[in-house]
C-alpha cells in the first residue's frame, strides 16, 4: 500500500507540474491525486474508523487555511474595489524597476512578520498591479514576493504556520527566533535579490492606464477608510489569535464582517449597483477559486503520506542515513518545496523531544529557517507561492528556469549564515 501511495503521489505531482504541457489544470490533477490517494488508503488501510477520523482532522485542517486564504483574498478585493491600493502607490515615484524591486522586498519581508507570508503575498501582488502594467515584469516581482515574505515569515512567531506550530508546541519563543534567524533569513532575501537587480537593471516601470473618473466609485474619505481599516484588521489578526487563543481563519472572518459592516454603513445612501461592486458579495466573485480548489487538493493529498506515516519514514531513515544534523534540517527544506512544510515540521516535532532537544536549541531554530523558507525554491512549495501561482498566472516550468535556482542560493547561502552564527555565538 505505501508504494501505491508514493507512486500515486509522484503521478500526481508530475501532473502539476507538466500543467501547460500536458493541458490538464492543475486544480484537476490535484483533486483526482487526493481522491484516488485516500480511496487506496481507505480500500488497503484496515481500519475505516481510524482513516474517517483521520479524513475529518485533515478535512478541519484543510478548512481552516482556506477559510483564511478566501477571508484574506476577500478583504484585499474590498480595498481594491475602493482603489485603496493608490494610497500606496501615489507615494511611490520611482520608474526604476531595480529601486522598485529593492522597495517591495523589503517591505514584503517585514510586513509578512506582522502578518503573515500568505496575506502579504497576496496584498503585495495586488499592488503591483497597480503599478505595473507588464505582465511579464510583475512575474518577477511577484515571484521576489514569494521569496521575501517566506524569509520574512521565518523569523517571526506569527509570519509562518510552521513557525506558528514550534511556538504552540513550545519549541521555540517569540524574541529567541527573532534574535537567532532574522540574520538568515535576510540573507535569504538578498542574495536572490542582488542577482534580479542586476538583470533589472536599466529597465523602466510601465504604469497601467489610469481609470476614468466615472470607474472610480468611492470618495478619497471612502477610499482611505477602507484602506486603513483593511490594513488594520489584517494586522490585528495575529493579535485575535494572541490574545483569545482562537485560530486565525476566525479571526480573518471577523474581520471581513467588521469590514463588510463599515461598508454596509458608509454606502448605504448609494444606488444599488454603485454599492454592490464595493461590497464583499461582489469581491467574492472576483477572488480566484480555481488556486483556492488546487490549495485544497494538495492539502489533502499530502495528508495521506502524513496518515500512513511516510514522511515519518523519511525522516528517520534521513536520520540514519545522514546522521549530521544540519545537513537533515536542510535536506527538510528541500522536501518542503516539493510537499507541504506543515507535515514535514509535525513529523520533525515528533521525532525529536523537548528532553532531547530544549526549546530554541538549535534543532529548532534551524527548522524554522529551513522549512519556512525552503518552500520558496518550487512555486506550489508554499501557501504564498500558490496565491502567486494564482494570482498572477505564474507557470511552473517558468519558475523552475528563472527563480527557482536563485531561491535554492539564497536558502543555503542563509543555511551557512545560520550554522555560522550559532557555532560562533553558542
């Protein structure tokens, strides 16, 4: 049964990834590999109530994060509708794309900190398209974008779900991780980032047409309300989680409802049609299903290889194989490109004890940097590289000749940093 498995994944995978090639959406593929993958373990398993259960845990899981990404997405096509986004970009004067570049990364890396890599991805997506008006510019940007906020997302308790995880488990505190990977993951961030300037150098920022006064349909105090107001309910969601010990996806959703209800409120004087394509109702039928279906497929076929215990396995013959810690933690990274990070990080806490291995040692630290960032090297080895994946179009065979090389030097050049560190100051 775990070589069907294995097999029916890497068919699975493989049709991903050969999406344009082959013609086949990967949505589609990535349904059918999680339908098929669960019926062979369902048909093989044994036990139907242990394999029910396990479905609904992974099905709760699956909900939570897409609940979030539409939660997120929503809030974010609300601003735009308002053109809340021309805050931001009126105070951005620059038509060099290498400036340009330098100023979306690094607000990208420290924004996802505050919020977390997937909601930035997909705010900071968003503003390029009101920047840029050239499609095949805004694949690099946002492929940068993936870059800058999984490595911001690393250092932070709160930027990462992976980081969020080993916080909750109690292997790593909220200043010890900042403290011990920021140096990485700022690294991780520019070594990719000086090699895209200099192919972007010389090279102008072609703005999108302006919209026509009678598109625009909210007041600059309209516009700027639901700017502010989104930006601070995004924010305000990891403090929601902090403070009531509820998961994020809940709080993302009481934010939409605080949003809605201000919307509600401010346009309620205005003609039916003017309000509804400034409310949520009409933002929900602009957010991109098709990634948010594709999200949900993968999820839940990377859950049978979690279920029957394969990334377990891979662990520890990693572990008896390698035996040098630092090579596992960054070998980790690299499967976190190719599968999800969240199950390879929950078979890491469960093959390795606080006893053994206290919290903020360097085990931990180490797998927060890797498994947060390694993900950048495939475009699906993140949650923000699919929103990117969807938002912008990106094909996977592009990613692979453009960014994938330059993400795989910035993850090791920081995987050095990090080593270096901790041997000189432990």
């Amino acid at each position: 049964m775990i070589g069907a498995i294995i097999a029916i994944f890497i068919v699975a995978y493989a049709a991903i990834a050969l999406e344009h090639p082959i013609k086949i959406n990967k949505s589609a593929s990535a349904l059918v590999g999680a339908g098929v993958l669960w019926t062979v373990y369902a048909a093989f398993g044994g036990d139907h109530a242990l394999i029910g259960n396990q479905l609904d845990e992974s099905v709760t899981t699956t909900a939570k994060i897409v609940f979030f990404l539409i939660g997120a997405m929503t809030i974010v096509e609300v601003i735009d509708a308002h053109n809340g986004f021309e805050v931001i970009t009126s105070l951005i004067r620059t038509r060099s794309q290498v400036r340009l570049m330098w100023i979306v990364c690094f607000v990208t890396f420290f924004l996802s900190a505050v919020l977390d890599n997937l909601t930035t991805t997909i705010v900071m997506i968003s503003l390029m398209k009101k920047i840029s008006d050239k499609q095949e510019d805004r694949l690099f940007f946002a492929s940068m974008i993936v870059i800058a906020a999984n490595a911001g997302g690393a250092w932070s308790a709160i930027g990462d779900v992976t980081t969020t995880m080993l916080w909750i488990g109690g292997q790593i505190t909220p200043l010890a991780i900042i403290d011990g990977v920021l140096p990485a993951s700022l690294v991780n961030l520019l070594v990719p980032l000086l090699v895209v300037s200099y192919l972007l150098r010389g090279k102008r920022v072609i703005p999108p047409a302006r919209p026509e006064a009678t598109e625009i349909l909210a007041t600059p105090f309209e516009r700027n309300l639901i700017f502010f107001l989104g930006l601070a309910l995004l924010i305000a969601v990891p403090a929601f989680k902090t403070v009531a010990h509820l998961p994020p996806f809940l709080g993302i959703l009481f934010a939409l409802g605080i949003l809605w209800l201000v919307g509600e409120l401010i346009h309620r004087d205005k003609e039916t049609r003017e309000k509804r394509e400034l409310l949520p109702p009409h933002a929900l039928t602009r957010i991109d299903m098709s990634s948010i279906v594709f999200f949900v497929g993968i999820l839940l076929a990377v859950a049978t290889l979690e279920h029957t215990h394969v990334l377990t396995m891979l662990a520890q013959w990693l572990d008896r194989a390698v035996g040098r810690q630092e090579l596992i933690v960054v070998a980790l990274g690299l499967f976190s490109a190719i599968v999800d990070n969240v199950p390879l990080v929950a078979a890491s806490m469960g093959m390795y004890s606080l006893a053994q291995y206290p919290p903020n040692s360097f085990l931990w630290e180490f797998i927060a940097y890797s498994a947060g960032t390694g993900g950048s090297i495939l475009i699906i080895g993140s949650a923000a590289g699919v929103a990117a994946m969807g938002l912008e179009k990106i094909q996977f065979g592009w990613y692979v000749r453009r960014i994938s090389g330059l993400a795989l030097l910035g993850y090791l050049a920081g995987a050095a940093v990090y080593v270096v560190q901790y041997r000189i100051f432990h």
